[in-house]
C-alpha cells in the first residue's frame, strides 16, 4: 500500500459521494476495504466527506466570500502563515 494509492482512492470515493451520492454502492467501498478500512473507518470517511460538502453549501447558500489574505493563499498556493502560541493562535 503507497500512500498515494490510499489518497487516491479516499478521493475517488469522496468525489463519488459528493457529486453523485445516489448512485453509491457497497462496491464503491471496496477500495478502501482493500486498504484496510472497517465499518468505523468507513463511516468516520462518510462523516467527514459529508460535513464538508455541508459546510461548503452552507457558505454558499449564505454568500460567505473568502477574506482577502485566504484569497490570496488560495490563487498563490502559498500557505497562510500562523502567528500566537498555541492557545491563541490567529492565522495572518
């Protein structure tokens, strides 16, 4: 098992349930069956594929735009940067 592979295919079945979740299987899952994956690692996937895609149509729904340093981190692909300590940490 390579990293890559297991990243690929948490991708494939994520873009699955996001686009076309109707259309599931128990099939769909194999893949990462194969890699290991119980019902609970399976679930906890489920959990975490759909509260993203909620989040993000929530921010949709509501018009939420991105603030102008995320903006830039986003189209530059350089990451945000983090000042504080870890009880206080705000992001710059």
């Amino acid at each position: 098992m390579t990293p890559g592979n297991r990243n690929f295919q948490l991708c494939e079945l994520a873009h699955k349930m996001s686009a076309t979740p109707t259309s599931m299987t128990e099939d769909d899952w194999q893949p990462l069956r194969d890699l290991g994956f119980d019902d609970q690692a399976c679930l906890e996937v489920a959990h975490i594929v759909g509260i993203f895609n909620y989040l993000t149509r929530l921010a949709d729904g509501l018009g939420l735009q991105l603030d102008p340093a995320t903006l830039e981190a986003s189209e530059t692909e350089i990451p945000l940067k983090k000042i504080g300590d870890a009880n206080g940490a705000r992001t710059v």
